[in-house]
C-alpha cells in the first residue's frame, strides 16, 4: 500500500527489485527483525512496510537483520516488505541548514508541516532535507580549470544570512583536477558548480554534500584550545570557565534550570554557529526557543543588531516521538556541527540531555535482549558517551586555506532524583573536562544559576592562563581568594550552626559576608532583566575583583589591632562607617552592559579607589582620639556593650577592661538589666510619647500662644536637629541599621541606596557635629552651635521655650554619652528605673 501522502512525497515504489527487499519476520516495539537480508551491513537505511518507515540496520546474524525502526510501528505485519537502501543513515550538508529546525534524521519539521498540514509527523513520510529549487548566491574563489584541490579545500562562498557566511568546501573524500567551476551567479543545490578529474574519471560536485552520521568528519590534526567559551554568565565565565572546544556537562534534578543554562549559552556564546539538539525533552522547551530566538538580537562589530535563530540549528526529538530516534538525533547534530567546524567556525552543540539519550539506548538494549548493566544500561553505555565527547575538540581544519575550527559540546544531564551516582552521570564525569554541577537547594532559593559551587569543577583553567594573563595579570589570583572565601563559610557554617555567629573571630565575620557578597550579588543573576541576562567578561573581572579588594582591605584593617585611643576596627564598625561604599558594591550588578566598556570600567575603577579612601580614612579615624577622657566601646554583633573605666570617666587606663570578678560580673549583669528595662520602657512608651509632644507643641503654638507658622517651623527644625543627633549617637553605640526595602517601598534599588546613604549621612552629620559641640573639644564649634540655636530662638521671641529647653537636655544628654561619665548611670537610676538598693549605689560608685 502506497503512502497515504504517495502523491506529494518522495515515496519508494513497489516495483523495486525483489532482490533488493526482505520481509519482516517480528515486531518488537520500535525493534524488528527482518529475514531474507544477506548482504545488507550495519547501520544501513532501510525502509520497512508499505508506508516506508525510516530504520537501521543494529545487528546481523546470518540472513537476519534487526532494525531499529525511527517511527511509529504500529500496522507493521509478519511478512511486510523491508527494502534496502544501499546507504548509511545521512544527513545533508549545505545552504539552508541555519535558521531552520530538523527531527532527529533530519527531516524539515516546518515543510512537513506546509505539506501535510498536520501538528504531527505522517508516518512514512520523506521530504529532502534542504530544498532544492532556492536560488543562492554563489562567489568562487581564486581557483581556475587546472588548479588541483584536495578534500576540505574551500573554493567558493555562498551568502546565506547577515550573520554567517557560508563557506562551500570539497568533500573530504574528493580530489583531483578542476575541470569545471561555475561563475558567480544564483544557483540551486541541483545545479552543478564543480568538475573535478581525477584518474581520468570525471566527477560533478553540487553545494550539497551528505555524511553518514556515525563517522566523524576527517582533520588534519587537533590543536590544544587556549580561547574561553563566554557564556555571559559570571559563575561560569569566572570560576568554571569552559575553552571553545570543550566538553561540558550539566547535571541537574527537575527545575534546576539546566535548558535555561543551555539556551542561554545558545544565545549569548562568543560561538559563531550554535546546534540546539533536544533529545527526548517536553515539546514546550523546543516551542520556546522557536519563539524566543527570533527576537533575540546580537550585535556585531559594526553595530548591527542581527537575530540569533541566524546561526543557530535546531534538531528537535521531543518526549512524544518515537524513542529510536533520540538515538539518531545526537549523531545528526554533531554532524552538522562538524559541518560548520570544517569551515573555520567556532561551533557550540547543546544536547539537551543526554539521560533521554541513553535511556534509548537502554529500550533498544532491552528490545534486543543484551546482558543489562547497572540500572538496566548497556555495557556499552560509557563507550557510547565516549565516542559521542570525542568528537568534540579544537582542530586544524583539512584544506585550504589554513583554518582552524572547534566544536564544543555542551551536555545536559538529568539524573533521577538529582543522583549523582547515577550511571549516565558517573559515565559522563569521567569523560568531560568541565563539570557544572546544578543544586536542587539553590534553586529552591531561587538561586539561578544554581551551579554549586563546591561541587563544580574545571580542567581548562590551567590551559587559559595564558589567556587571563593577556586579559588581566591578577584574575588569577582574585579568582582563587574567592573560591577561598566560599570554601571557608562552608566550613564556617558548622561552627556558626554550634556556637553562633557572635562567637566568631572578627575576619571569620568578614569572610561570612564577603561570602555572602558573591553568592547573592555576583553568583547569581537574573535572566529577566536587560542588566543583568547577560555579563560581560569585563564586567565579571571587576565586579569580582572591588569584592575581593574590600575583603583585603577590611581584613588588613582588623588585623592591624587598636589604634591610639584603643578602638579596635570590627566588622560592624566597617560596614556602619563604610555602608554606602558597601551598598555601591552590592550595586554593582545593576550596571548595563549597554552603556559601553569604557564608562562600565570607570565606575569600577572609581568604587575601587573609594574603597582603598574609604578604609584608609577608617583607620584615620580610629588613631586619633576626640580626647584624653574618651571612653572606649567593645563592638558585639548584637550591641556595644558600655565598660566602665574605673568611676569617673576620666582615665589614663583608656580601653582596659574591668577584672573578672565577681564584682564585675555583678556590675554588667546589672548595667544589662537596667538596659533591657530601659528599652523595653522606650519601646512601650515610643509612639505615645512622640505623639503627646508633637499635639502639645502643636497646641501651644497654635492656640495657646497664637503664634505664626514660622514660629512652629523653628520649634520644629530645632526638635529634629537635636533628635537626629541622639538617634545617630543611639545608632552608633547600639549597632542599629537602618535596611530599606524597595519592594516595599515600591522603589528602585538605586533610589533604595540614595535615601538610606542620605539618611545616614544626615544623622551621622547631626550626631558628629552636636556631640563634638556638647563635649566642648571645639570651642568654636560649640559657639556656633549655641548662636545659631539662639538665633532660631530669637526669630521675634517666637520660638517656645520648651524647644530651647528640650535642646539644652539633648546637648546634655549628649555630653553624658559621650563622656560615658557615671552621672548618667545615677541620674538614669533615679528618673528612669527604681531606686537602687545600697549595694547597687555602692556598685555604681
């Protein structure tokens, strides 16, 4: 029975000759056993039953054939007609192959689709791969009649797309004389534009060539990659970094983000070709990059914005179609790639996953009854892998002119439930050089990419130092402090789950949040957004470079001890004095590529020189005492706790702490009760405070002294001046930030920063000036303050006493925190707590 599509597609005849054809003897799933096949060989096409299903030849015992059928085999009957093809499965090679999308034995899913006019593939149905009658422009080299070629020799161009310029090279298998070369002009895949003689035989060359699948394609020799694959992600790019002609694997559970990853290398790789193979994978993710990769744009060296689909093939075998074909569609898309390799291009081949792949090759090792491995894999399952990754590599292309080329080999793989040990896994380990390994946990975070990286690992790193050397002489180093840095909060982490963060070592702390930086704001990265869906590889180098630079600097800083007065430098005094340098490296991510190289590095540059001002002004700061009497604070995570130096503030024994005696302890245990009394006091007592002093304020003004406007604003300014300056000193000496949320807020991150750096600056303004007044170090300063605040009080004796008075008590109460005088402990006992017992004077005394 003839194809039910018999009338518009290629089909093979019944008539052919009896010799030529089988018959089949069992059906066995997508497997079937044919008899009467003496003289067929392995891995030949066949065409089996009436409707001429596509399959091949995988075993020979005797006058028996076992084939591997590529479609649906249901109908197939005992005795139904298997007719040989003289040829192994092929593919074909030539113009038109970019920007279209196959199946796994290289059928045109979308003329299939115009021709049919179904959403499913017909059974039986054969199309050419590349159509034929499309006219192509066609520019021959310098080669004339008499020169000799070789196989690879490149003797003409062809303009296939704005993107890539196809490049029409001799068969590998092919030499001889030119005998005949076609002049420029439009020409199809059937039009012939070579002659070649060799041995007196003649032969005609069209642009299209085909290449059985299982044979690689002929080199000259293969050379030692030493040029990074940019992948524009910075876990990758910077710490696992691939070479173009690399081997890859990426294992992962479900919903790790492991298509992401590869459709992200498809679309941001400095490759010049890209073959997307989806190996048995849901239909969706096929649909997806159909959809999205047209609208993708790359621009080129000119400005051009071109789309990737340009240079980019897609060989699609989805879950739902038939298993045998996942086999073939590995080997149809390395093909391809060698294709463009040959030319001179650098390839990139996704094959999303290889577990599909080899879980065919389990099906069909079962079908034929096979000794089963581990997990019900074929021994062969790591030689399979093996020959599959070796056709991977940089190499000297065959030809001329000289040229080189590389394929890299990108492999998804999905074991079950995450599981490493698996064998498709364990095989795979053992044959690639490059290993990024996906964490279920991380993307519960929602941590993308989700490479772990305490598990990932590369081998290419050696062979691009000379590369990172040319680029930037201190990457190397940089990059090895910060998988330092990861590996010690790992290890961190134990002793932080055991004893608290509190109990760690000042650079412990420092390496937590660094650690803490490059995970969230540098690993990381969101693949909606335009900033940050793709990093360039400078913009990697110095985003990682101000990180490790502010984890040199704080550290040298800590280490360096106490300065004069015998203030230590502590994390949190960094990241309270330095925040906005802080906030800036945390930022940084947020820089567009799109505003160019040059002003992207000069933002870094200046953030690094800030940084380096930043800690050399901190450690200024710390050695130069406000005054002989100042009292010195020991910084906790939780909160600086105030030491007493012996009764009054005064003191030569500047910074030493008390003895631990039971007198001392008694002392602290006190002094922290009477904290947590007062605060909780101020909490309770916060808003209803604020609002009673506002309404009083309020009605004094307005209705009990009939004042002006004017008149309440001062009040006002003079309130907030003074208040600020006590909450930036309560701030200071409690370890109190101030985060703000820009979801909440409904704000960007950007603005985010500015209003708290503002907020801080202004309270750290208010705060340094009043106390630096109330304390009377500076005469001057003190005099100014007090004339303007008269001044204000002054403006037509508008101004309520009450806010004179209430300025007075904050430039007392700051005289007392700042002198950390025990007046303070005695008057708060006295207005704030209950009356001490006489043990309790004595102690405070």
């Amino acid at each position: 029975m003839p194809s039910a599509y018999g009338a518009r597609l290629t089909t093979f005849e019944d008539s052919e000759k009896e010799s030529e054809c089988g018959y089949v003897r069992k059906v066995s799933g997508p497997v079937v056993i044919a008899d009467g096949m003496a003289g067929a060989a392995m891995y030949e096409l066949v065409r089996v039953g009436h409707d001429n299903l596509i399959g091949e030849i995988i075993r020979l015992e005797g006058d028996s054939a076992t084939i591997q059928v590529y479609e649906e085999t249901a109908g197939l009957t005992v005795n139904d007609p298997v007719l040989r093809t003289h040829k192994p499965l092929s593919v074909e090679l030539g113009p038109g192959i970019l920007g279209n999308i196959f199946d796994g034995i290289q059928r045109p899913l979308k003329t299939i689709a115009r021709i049919s006019g179904d959403v499913y593939i017909p059974r039986g149905v054969s199309v050419p791969a590349l159509d034929k009658d499309i006219l192509w422009e066609f520019q021959p080299k310098k080669i004339g009649e008499g020169d000799s070629v070789t196989g690879g020799d490149l003797y003409a161009t062809v303009f296939e797309n704005s993107l890539v310029e196809h490049r029409i090279g001799l068969p590998p298998d092919a030499m001889g004389k030119v005998t005949y070369i076609a002049p420029p002009g439009q020409y199809s895949l059937k039009d012939t534009v070579l002659e070649l003689e060799f041995q007196g035989v003649k032969k005609k060359f069209t642009m299209l060539q085909t290449w059985p699948v299982r044979t690689p394609r002929p080199v000259a020799s293969k050379l030692a990659a030493d040029t990074p694959l940019l992948t524009g992600q910075r876990v990758l790019d910077a710490l696992f970094p691939s070479v173009l002609g690399g081997t890859c694997a990426i294992p992962g559970a479900f919903g790790c983000g492991k298509t992401v990853i590869s459709q992200a290398l498809s679309k941001y790789s400095n490759s010049d070709t890209v073959v997307y193979v989806g190996c048995g994978e849901r239909g969706n993710e096929m649909a997806e990059v159909l959809m999205d990769f047209p609208q993708l744009t790359m621009t080129l060296p000119d400005g051009r914005e071109e789309s990737v689909m340009k240079r980019t093939t897609l060989v699609a075998n989805t879950s739902n179609m038939p298993v045998a074909a996942r086999e073939a569609s590995i080997y149809t898309g390395i093909t391809i790639a060698e294709y463009f390799r040959d030319m001179g291009y650098n390839v990139s081949m996704m094959a999303d996953s290889t577990s599909r792949w080899a879980e065919a090759l389990r099906e069909i090792s079962g079908r034929l009854a096979e000794m089963p491995a581990d997990s019900g894999y074929p021994a062969y399952l790591a030689a399979r892998l093996a020959s599959f990754y070796e056709r991977a590599g940089k190499v000297k292309c065959l030809g001329g002119p000289e040229r080189d080329g590389s394929v890299t080999i990108v492999g998804a793989v999905s074991p079950p439930g995450g599981d490493f040990s698996d064998p498709v896994t364990s095989a795979t380990l053992s044959i690639v050089q490059v290993f990024w390994g996906l964490d279920k946990k991380l993307a519960q975070r929602k941590h993308f990419p989700s490479v772990n990286w305490l598990i990932s690992y590369s081998k290419y790193s050696t062979a691009l130092e000379s590369y990172y050397e040319k680029f930037d002489s201190d990457f190397i180093n940089i990059r090895t402090k910060a998988r330092e840095v990861l590996q010690r909060e790992d290890d961190l982490n134990e002793i932080v789950q055991l004893v608290g963060k509190d109990a760690l070592a000042e650079t412990d702390k420092i390496t937590l949040e660094t650690a803490k930086l490059l995970r969230e704001d540098y690993l990381a990265q969101n693949a909606f957004t335009p900033y940050d869906k793709f990093c360039p590889f400078y913009k990697s180098v110095w985003m990682m470079r101000n990180i490790i630079h502010f984890y040199n600097l704080a550290n040298q800083s800590v280490e360096r001890g106490a300065g004069m007065d015998g203030q230590k430098i502590t994390y949190t005094l960094i990241k309270h004095r330095l925040g906005d340098l802080f906030y800036r490296l945390v930022s940084q991510k947020f820089e567009d590529p799109a505003e160019g190289e040059d002003v992207l590095i000069g933002k870094f540059k200046k953030l690094n020189e800030d940084l380096t001002a930043g800690f050399r002004n901190l450690e200024d700061e710390t050695r130069t005492p406000f005054s002989t009497k100042t009292a010195h604070f020991k910084t906790t995570a939780a909160m600086d706790e105030l030491n007493s130096n012996g009764g009054g503030g005064g003191g030569g024994g500047g910074g030493a702490s008390e003895n631990d005696d039971g007198l001392g302890v008694t002392r602290r245990k006190r002094a922290g009760n009477r904290k947590e009394l007062g605060a909780a006091a101020v909490i309770g007592r916060g808003k209803p405070l604020i609002v009673g002093m506002c309404g009083t304020l309020v009605y004094y003004h307005c209705a009990y002294r009939d004042s002006s406007i004017i008149s309440l604003i001062s009040d006002v300014f003079i309130v907030l001046l003074c208040s600020l300056a006590i909450l930036g000193l309560l701030f200071r000496q409690m370890n109190i930030q101030v985060p703000v949320d820009p979801l909440e807020w409904q704000i960007s991150q950007d603005t985010a920063n500015s209003l708290f750096a503002c907020l801080a600056n202004t309270v750290g303004a208010a705060e340094s000036v009043l106390r630096v007044a109330a304390t009377g170090h500076d005469k001057r300063l003190f005099l100014k303050v007090v004339v303007i605040l008269y001044m204000l009080s002054a403006l037509g004796r508008i101004v309520s006493g009450v806010t004179v008075a209430y300025a007075g008590l904050c430039l007392f109460c700051l005289y007392i925190l700042a002198e950390n005088s025990s007046l303070f402990g005695s008057c708060s006992s006295k207005f704030c707590w209950r009356r001490d017992s006489p043990n309790d004077e004595l102690d405070s005394t």
